[in-house]
C-alpha cells in the first residue's frame, strides 16, 4: 500500500531531520516519491551553481543533461520564471530537453530560499497528462521544507 501525501511530506520532514547530510537527504527523498507515487518514473533534484542548474541526487533512467542554463529546458524555464512548470505532453514542448524517449509528462518544482531560486525537483512519468494540483500541492510542501535546509 502507498502512503498518501500527508504521510509522505512527513516522510521527507523525517529524512530531513536524521539523514547525514544533503546529498543523503536529496536521494532518500528521490527514493520514497519514485516508491511511493506509482506515476513517478523519474525523481531528482537540480541544484544552482555557479549560475547553472547542475543535476544532483535522483533515482530512474541515467540523464545526459546534468548541466542546465537557466531558460533551457522546462527545468531551466522554471528556474529563470520562478515558477512550476507542469508539462502534460511533453512531445508538444519546443524548449525541452529529453532525458528518456519513454517521458511522456513532467513537473518542476522550484525550491527557494528566501526570495532566490537554489534548486529544484523535477519529475518525469511515462503517463502522459498525469500531473494534477494534488502533486504540484504536496511538490511544494516538500520543496518549502527544504528551501529550509538546502
Ligand atoms: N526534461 C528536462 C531535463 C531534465 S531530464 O528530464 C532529467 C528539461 O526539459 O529541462
């Protein structure tokens, strides 16, 4: 049985709070969406650097774009916007940058600390037009709890 999302915000305020450190916290919270959320197919994090989007911890298909500019990409869009990004097709998309032929949807979820962008978590499934405001809700929770932490 899977948790619902009040279970897995508590999940992650848990992780948060006894993992050794962020890169620990980063990939066991990448983990127990991709376990929990049946349409979760790929789970990560973006982390700004240097001006750039630099892909950190995440779990599902190896990506060959682990260096993002802001405005590239439905990641790099999000990140330059400060906004989410949801994509139910992302065959319809011009800006976009494939990581697996299998995505079909995804949703990017900046994390802030206060007012400035310093990552993001971006997911991608194999179901198209899957992603509703329950997930961009439960999304945001998470990424608040660590804007905290981040
Ligand atoms: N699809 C993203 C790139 C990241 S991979 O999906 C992991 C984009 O267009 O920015």
């Amino acid at each position: 049985m899977n948790l619902n999302t009040e279970q897995i915000v508590a999940g992650v305020q848990d992780i948060v709070e006894d993992s050794k450190d962020r890169s620990d916290a980063l990939q066991r919270i990448s983990e127990l969406l991709k376990e929990e959320v049946p349409h979760y197919d790929w789970v990560g994090f973006y982390l700004v650097e240097d001006g750039r989007l630099k892909l950190g911890p995440f779990v599902g298909d190896d990506t060959e774009h682990t260096d993002i500019d802001f405005g590239e990409g439905i990641c790099g869009q999000a990140a330059e916007r400060e906004e989410n990004f949801v994509v139910p097709d992302v065959s319809e998309e011009d800006n976009y940058l494939s990581c697996s032929p299998r995505v079909r949807s995804e949703i990017v979820v900046p994390i802030y600390s206060g007012k400035e962008v310093v990552g993001e978590l971006d997911i991608d499934s194999h179901t198209r037009d899957t992603f509703t405001e329950r997930d961009e809700k439960m999304l945001g929770e998470i990424c608040e709890i660590l804007g905290e932490v981040i």
